[in-house]
C-alpha cells in the first residue's frame, strides 16, 4: 500500500471513529495544552441517592487519554455528572458521566473508555464487572493546540510536580516553585452560595467583604452566585499570593459545615452540583495561578479515638474508623476525579492527623494509584507529634512532603530537620510551614484592624507582630530551604480560622509575602540548589542571630532577623564575592554597604546594613559579580 493510500485509510479511520463516538461522547473545553479538557459520555441514568447500583460506587468509569506519539498516557477516573450542567441546575439525576484531561502536549490525542458495572467496583481497578452497553468501549481522538495564557496563570507554567528534590517543579516551563497564601479560614468551602452546604459548629460565610473583589467576566453561578469567594480569590492575587488552602471534610470538626456528601453522614452518595461549583472557584484559582492546599480531613474525625481503657471510641465521622475502605476510597476517588485535573495541587492526608502509620501509607498509596497525574501528597500533624508521626515516614515513597505546624518562632529549626532528614531518607521531601503556634493568635491581623491593637479577645497581649512573623516564620522556613508558608489566623483574634470572610485583615502581612517571593523571582535566586548553611554564620540550629543558605562557592543568601553587621565562613573557597543588600521590608533594587565586595579563604565581615540597621536584611553574594544560573528557571 502506498503511502498516499495509507494516510488516506487513517484519515477516513479517524473520520469514522469520531463519528461513532460523536453519538455517545463528545469532547469540550479549550482545546490547548495544559487547558482543562473534557470528555461527557452518555451512560446509565442514575440518581445522585441511588443505590443497587449506586453511580458512585457501582459504575467504574475510566478514559485512557494517549498523545499520538504514544506518550504521556494517562488512565483518568471518571464520576457521574447528572444531567453535565449540575452547577446551574443543581440536578440531582441524569445519564452524564465525566473524565478531565489537562494534556502536556499539543498534537493529537486519543482517547478510549472503560466502562463497567458491579458491585463496588469503582473503587477497585482489578475489580470484576459487566460492560456498560453504548458507553463501554467509545473510542476517539481531538486535536490539542498550544497554550495561550501567560503567568500567573498556571496554563502557561504546565503541571507542578515533585521532582526529587525540596521544591516543586512546572512541567511546562522546569521552574521551581515556592509559595505564600492563607492557611485559614479552614472552612473556605463553608460558603453560602454552594448547594447543600449548612451551617453546623460555625456559621456559613457570604465572603461579602470580597464581592466589590469580583470582575465581569470572573465565573458565577446560578444567576450570580459566588462573586465573594470569587472576589477573595481575586484580591489573594491581587497581592501577589500564590496559594490558599481549605478543608472539603470536617464533619464533627471545629467548624461542622463542609462536606462534599449528598449529606452529612451519608458517605456513599456525593452532591454533584455542590462539587460542580467548587470545580468552578478551584479553576479560576488556577486562572490566577493560586495552588490548591486540599486538607481531605480534620483532627476530630479522621479515626476511632482511643478511651480512658485505650479502647477505640466509636466516630461516625471518621471514613472507615480511619481505615482504608469503601469510604475512604471513594472519597479519594471523587476528588481525584472530578478535580485532579488542575495543575497545582496538594493532597494532604489530614489536618492533625492521628491515623495510624499503616493507614496513613495505605491512604497515601491509594492515592497514588488512582490519580493519573501523580500530584504532590503531605501529611500535618501536631508540633509535638512530629518526631513520631513523620520518622515512620521518612523514604515512604508515595509521601512526597509534609505540612508542618510549629510555634511562629521554632519554624526555622523545624523546617530544616525535616529538609535535612527526608534528604538523609534518599527520598527528599518538600516542606512548608502551614499553621503557625501559639493556637490563640496564629498569624495577628494587621495593627488597627477592626481595632485591634495586639490584645485577643479576652484582653491578653499577643506578645508579638507581624515583624516577627515575617523574620522567624516566613523568612525561617524559606531560608532552611523551606517549600513556603500558609498563615493560620488564629482563634482569639479578629477574622479567626472558622469566621474569616476578610483577608485585607493582614493585607500588611501580604506585601511581606510578596516582596519574599518577587525578590527569588527577579534576582533568579537558584534556591532548589541551595541548602541551608547556618553553620557558615555561626549559628548551628538557633533561630535568632542569623540564617544562611547557600550553594557553596557560588551563590549565599545570609538573613539577619535583627540587623546588625554579618559575618560569613568563606575558609572553604576562593575566589571574590560581590556584597548586596535586600530590604524585606518594602523591597526594591540590591543596595550596596560599606562593603561592596569579599575575598574567599577566610572569615570575612558583610559590614552593616545600608540603613536602618536594627532592622531585617538579607545580604547577597555572588561569586565574581556576575548573575549566576541566567538560564535556570524561575519561580514566582
């Protein structure tokens, strides 16, 4: 067969293929690399209550994405859809079902679905079942064209993904992230305007001081609905934040009001519309390159609590007592499914978590096993807990990070165990620092906020500022080679972890953030090279005198939290050194002291700041003068 006659059998292949699949699938979306795509199959009616069979548990449904030159494949969980307009609807049945692909290639993919029924069959992929007729076996393929979007937008960065090192990387781009957003209010999702959503412990939000935050043309639903959380999203990047975090799962926790069920206790029946309008607000946080920190369970419920006989105490709440059955299993199938897509995202297993080291690793494999694209996985535990909870861990390969909690002034020494013993484990983990101690205050809201003047509620002083914050939290975690932060808020002060609807109440604390991340970004810091080296400033696991990290004989970063003149260990290279200084006060160009530049081989003195010396100042020195890693990526 001649080549001419063989592209003309493919091309009328193909043709009929897309045909026959046209009846019972169809693709949709902008069809651009990196962009959300979806595929909608005609399958079974059904009803989001239903049982024998249940669409949740009872149908497996998966789409085997393929790009035409054979790679990437992915193998994409699919979920019932009701009638595929449930966020505007709020339908409850219909004969819908739904695959997400964001695809790392332009050019042509394929794509072929599996579809069975059998009791529980959606939560084993081995598991036996009988071919769902007209859906079972479509077939077709649909063009994908570059990207066309622009940072922040995660579109135009590609998938952010572990790398084997402390740092997540973008697929697209090989830049290196480090983040900065809210850790609080954990009930984000408690939100008025999402179906099904109630009040229990704490009140549903209406974000209202974020509606005039809203743009036209941002997404609403349902005539209108969702502009204040829209709106919140808006302003975080408005200030330069990169990431906000949530729990989807906190019955019979502190706050009693978000849950992703038909229900509050029925497990095994999901609200469609309910999560169809979470996927529309965690989509435009990826529009305006905001990284989504799911928090999948919280403290109060994620196992059997233990009794004064050390007797486990029966928890409703818990998903499978803390086990990994059906429960569990689905719930980490339907998140995956309907919001795996997004590009930058972490599982964390839990808030606090007090699992079991077994059903942990257990939750944390199956993860892995279900989410085709492999996205980070972080496990939170309480500060006192760590050394139990996270050594067990260390070198488990699913586990690729943890989401620490430490006092506001232990965050430096924390962070760095953690980078120092994952790397130790030969499986390094990535390692924020997410919620800040004491529990009252957390991160204080901005001085003169809602009057506040640094007392919480019952009168007490808090003891310390946004200053400190930024010196010993964010700047102590970035400079132990540290992933990021998020801000808790506290629960004795204004705009607390379960009431919050106002993040202008540390818009002060933002700008330091912001300033943080811009200065990695401009000055082409290569920081997912770079190790702390403390040792190098004489300060071998303290928090107060000063902080350096360092790719040795290239490039050190030394932070002095109090001011003051530095000094650094150069005994063990040659050569010179150029001599700045960055305010991370207010930001700005590299400024020049009294010394402009040092000589390797021994001690030598930074001099002091520029001004203001009692102050906060990072202190930069690269070899010979020159920008080192001009090519590397960067991070924002």
């Amino acid at each position: 067969m001649s080549r001419v006659h063989q592209v003309f059998f493919l091309t009328l292949f193909l043709a009929l293929v897309s045909t026959a699949a046209a009846a019972g699938a169809r693709v949709s979306g902008e069809l651009k690399q990196w962009h959300k795509v979806t595929l909608t199959v005609d399958g079974p009616f059904a009803r989001e209550t239903g049982s024998d069979p249940n669409p949740f548990t009872d149908y497996r449904m998966e789409v085997t994405f393929v790009h035409e030159s054979g790679g990437p494949a992915y193998v994409v969980p699919g979920y019932f859809a009701a009638d595929g307009d449930a966020a505007e609807s709020s339908a409850e049945a219909g004969d819908k079902w739904r695959a997400h692909l964001s695809p790392d290639k332009p050019g042509r993919w394929r794509y072929r679905v599996s579809f069975v029924t059998g009791r529980l069959a959606a939560l084993d992929r081995s598991a036996p079942g009988e071919p769902v007729r007209g859906a079972d076996g479509l077939e077709g393929s649909f063009e994908i064209a570059p990207t066309d979007k622009r940072p922040p937008d995660f579109r135009a960065r590609g998938r952010l993904e572990y790398a084997g090192k402390h740092h997540l990387r973008f697929a697209g781009t090989g830049e290196y992230f480090l983040k900065a957003g809210p850790d609080a209010p954990e009930t984000f999702l408690a939100y008025a305007d999402f179906d099904g959503t109630k009040a229990g412990k704490a009140p549903l939000k209406t974000w209202e001081p974020h509606l005039a935050d809203w743009r036209p043309g941002d997404p609403t639903w349902k005539g209108g609905r969702g502009k204040g959380i829209i709106g919140a999203l808006n302003y975080l990047a408005s200030k330069g934040l990169n990431a906000v975090s949530f729990l989807t799962y906190n019955a019979g926790g502190d706050g009693d009001n978000v849950w992703p069920f038909v229900s509050r206790d029925d497990k095994l029946h999901y609200d469609v519309s309910k999560l169809d309008q979470w996927g529309i607000v965690f989509d435009h946080a990826q529009a305006l390159g905001i990284y989504l920190h799911f928090k999948m369970q919280e403290t109060e419920m994620d196992d059997e609590r233990m009794g004064p006989a050390r007797k486990p105490v029966e928890v409703p709440e818990a998903l499978d007592g803390g086990a990994l059955g059906p429960e569990r299993k689905l719930y980490c199938r339907e998140l995956v499914a309907r919001f795996g897509h997004a590009l930058a995202l972490n599982w964390n297993l839990g808030e606090e978590n007090t699992q079991s080291t077994s059903e942990q690793i257990a939750m944390a494999e199956y993860l892995r096993e279900v989410d085709p694209y492999d996205h980070h996985i972080v496990l939170h535990t309480y500060p006192t807990d760590q050394d139990k909870v996270y050594k067990p861990l260390l070198g488990v390969a699913a586990i690729t990070g943890v989401s620490l909690q430490n006092p506001w002034d232990a965050v430096h020494r924390r962070t760095w165990q953690w980078v120092k013993a994952s790397r130790e484990a030969g499986h390094p983990w990535v390692v924020a620092n997410d919620e800040q101690n004491p529990a009252p205050y957390g991160v204080p809201p901005d001085p003169g906020y809602a009057g506040f003047e640094g007392r919480d509620s019952q009168g007490r002083p808090v003891g310390y500022s946004l200053h400190e914050i930024r010196r010993y939290t964010l700047w102590g975690n970035l400079m132990a080679g540290g992933a990021g932060v998020e801000y808790y808020f506290g629960n004795l002060l204004p705009q607390n972890d379960l009431l919050a609807e106002d993040y202008r109440s540390r818009d002060r604390t933002w700008d330091y953030c912001r300033i943080a991340l811009r200065f990695f970004a401009d000055h082409r810091i290569p920081f997912w090279e770079m190790t702390n080296a403390d040792e190098l400033v004489g300060n071998p696991g303290r928090d107060n005198t000063a902080y350096c990290l360092a790719k040795p004989g290239q490039i050190y970063l030394v932070y002095l939290p109090q001011g003051g003149a530095g000094r650094l260990d150069l005994s063990g290279t040659g050569g010179s050194f150029t001599v700045r200084w960055f305010d991370p006060r207010s930001g700005g160009e590299l400024l020049e002291g009294p010394v402009a530049s040092v000589k390797g081989g021994a001690e030598v003195s930074l001099g002091i700041p520029p001004r203001e010396p009692r102050e906060d100042w990072l202190v930069i020195l690269r070899r010979g003068g020159r920008r080192q890693n001009q090519s590397d990526p960067r991070t924002e």
